[in-house]
C-alpha cells in the first residue's frame, strides 16, 4: 500500500474546501480570512455591504468585521459597519424562549469581535465582551464554536484564554492572536492530516488547510548551497524562536557567574539580532547599505542582500496604540520610496518590525497594513517575550 505524500494530503484538504458552495457570506469570509483570499474576501465584504433589507443581520457585520481585519474596507463600507455595530448594541439578544441564532454562531461572535475591535470603541468592545460570556455559557460542549467565541475574546485583549481546537489555535497564533506550544502544532498537525470527519464545523476545512500550509511551510529546510528570498522570510518568520533560549535571568545561572540579560533597547539591537542570525547563511549580507542619494537625502538600509536584491528594513514601536503602529506604516512607506525609486540593485523590502509593547492583538492588522504598501514583500512582527518582563519605573 502506497503511503499518501504531502501533496495528496494537501490536495485532499484542497478538494474539502472547494466542495463547499452558496455559503452565508460571514462564512465566506472567515475561510477568506483564514486562507488570506483577498478577492473571495473582497466579494463576501460586497455582498454584506450590498444587502437591501430592512435591517442586516448580525452575519452581515461578521463579514465586514473580517475585512476590516483584513484592512480591505474602503470608507463607505467602514461607515457601514460602524452604524450596524450600533445597531446590533441596541438589539435585545438571549431572550427567554427564542431560538439563539448570533447567540450561539461562533463564526459571527468572531466577526463582530474583529469588527469592534478595528472601531477603537470601549462601548462596542464591553458589549461584545458581555455576549461573549453568555455565549460561553450557552455553547456548553460545542467544541468548535466555544473556540471560535474564546478567540473572539482574545481578540479583544483577553490573552490569558486558551483556545481550542488546536488547528484554530494554530492559525489564530499565525495571524498573531494568542501563542503556540509544539504540543499544539503537533495536535493541530494530526488533525489536519487526518482529516477527521466535520459535524456543524463549518469553516473548520479552511482552518485545517491553513494549518497544513504553515506548519508544512515550517518544516521546509533552507537550502545553504543557494538560499532565497522565500528561505530568507521564513528565517526571519521564525526569529521568534530564537527566544526560548535567550537570557534574560532573574538570578545567576551557577555559584560564580553574574545575573546576564541580553536587553533589547532599539532598533540597532534587533539589527545585531538579525545579523548574527543571517549571516551564516547569506554571506553577502551588509549592514548599513547606502543607496543612491536623492537630492539631499542620503538613503541607507538597515540590512541588505544583493543576492537576493531584497533590503531589510527595523523598526522599534516602543508607545502602545495606534500612535505607534501608524508610526511605523508612515516610516516604512516613506522608505519604500526613497530606498527603491533610484535603486538598480533592489526591488523589494522585507520590514521587521519589534513590538517592545507586546500588542499581539494587534499584530495581524499591522503586518496586513505593511504588506499592503507598494514595494513591500513581506513584513515580521516580533513581540517583546514575556520572559523579558520590564521593571516598574521606581523598582
């Protein structure tokens, strides 16, 4: 008996999701938003936007609460789903002998989270909160849809809850909701490839493919002989590692040495960081590459690979809030066109950006908001670990 190679089982995960036709447009767009479709995003966002009855549902605002996570709404559409949040806040839900309906549609809770989340609103975040909790309660032992309700309160903020099941823990942690352990990557991993059979999980065939796609792509080996630029991103995609071993010590590690802490304080230490990290792989790496000059500007790049005509441009968000992350995106858009336009030897930027506030709620929008930007290929959020807690001013 010939075992199944990867490929098969990838296109066996494939043919599960494409069997799926004339889906609610909420669900829609969580596969969308799962497996970063743009366009079949885009069309799910059009639909909900588009309705003409008296009043839209609560999958309609899912749906535009996941493009908004996405970063696709245009005005109108963020008009729109600003007004039907306000609407849904003044519904009564949980009423005593009617059916639930939002109540208890995990796929909905998760897009009305995403959606108040992206209004910056404290109102539409505590009610959300508040129907979260008794949805919780309702939901009982529905596995898939408690996940999908739990990762909707992650997503606004609570970052203490464990999410559930594995492969949603997976993909949520890819788009920077929540963390990973191996055990769950390996439980998620199984799953996937084993295709379990799915009651009442709709949207769960995206999720797995998903999680087929990142952990397979984690497996990849870099190729040394002739590294590329592909191999370069999943390096730094996977800088975050590199921490489980980093000292940052509360007391000394042996009788005779001193309590050592490998501090991050600016953009220069996360240089240095990628440096020792690439160097050995990408002999050609430089740092501190200068460009052809533009005007009075005098351009140069953090880090620089001819090879792969790829600069690699740090930034360092040091206030918390939207104040720092629209910082970044303006520096980052100015440097793709200063650094590019006069440029014969690159072609594309690839931004690293450390969040030493450890906003990982907010890590997907950022990263979504920066490869956005013309000249971009891709961007790497890394958070500030936990272990390398700050002290208190006065302690």
């Amino acid at each position: 008996m010939t075992l199944p190679t990867l490929q098969d089982v990838r296109r066996s995960l494939l043919a599960e999701v494409n069997l799926a036709r004339d889906l609610p447009c909420h669900v829609a767009a969580f596969r969308a938003w799962i497996l970063d479709q743009r366009g079949a995003l885009e069309t799910a966002v059009s639909e909900a936007e588009a309705f003409t009855g008296q009043a839209r549902h609560p999958e309609h605002v899912a749906a535009l609460g996941f493009g908004a996570a996405a970063g696709l709404l245009n005005e109108s559409q963020k008009n729109v789903l600003s007004k039907e949040l306000e609407h849904l806040r003044g519904r009564a839900f949980f009423i005593a002998g009617r059916p639930r309906r939002f109540e208890v549609d995990g796929i909905s809770l998760l897009g009305v989270a995403l959606g108040a989340r992206s209004e910056n609103s404290d109102e539409a975040q505590r009610w959300c909160r508040d129907i979260l909790g008794k949805s919780l309660v309702d939901l009982g032992n529905d596995l898939w849809h408690q996940g999908l309700a739990r990762l909707a309160l992650v997503v606004l903020g609570d970052n203490n809850l464990t999410v559930k099941p594995a492969e949603l823990a997976v993909v949520a942690a890819a788009k920077g909701l929540g963390s990973c352990s191996q055990d769950i990557d390996e439980e998620a991993w199984s799953a996937a490839v084993q295709s379990c059979p799915l009651e009442n999980q709709s949207g769960l065939d995206a999720v797995r493919l998903a999680v087929f796609d990142i952990i397979a792509g984690r497996l990849g080996q870099v190729r040394l002989a002739s590294p590329t630029r592909a191999d370069l991103i999943a390096i730094l995609r996977n800088v975050s590692r590199s921490f489980k071993r980093w000292r940052y010590e509360e007391k000394p590690r042996t009788a005779k040495s001193e309590i050592t802490r490998w501090e991050i304080e600016n953009e220069y230490h996360v240089q240095s960081l990628l440096w020792a990290i690439l160097a050995p792989v990408f002999p050609d790496v430089d740092d501190e590459e200068n460009l052809p000059s533009i005007g009075h500007a005098n351009p140069r790049a953090d880090l620089a690979v001819p090879s792969l005509r790829t600069l690699i441009e740090v930034k360092y968000i040091r206030r918390p809030g939207q104040t720092g992350f629209k910082a970044v995106m303006d520096e980052i858009a100015s440097d793709t066109g200063l650094y590019l336009s006069k440029s014969n030897n690159f072609d594309t930027i690839v931004a690293v950006v450390w969040d030493d506030c450890a906003q990982t709620e907010q890590h997907y929008e950022l990263q979504s908001g920066i490869e956005q930007l013309n000249g971009v290929t891709a961007a790497i959020i890394l958070s500030r670990p936990s272990l390398m807690k700050r002290k208190k001013t006065g302690t």
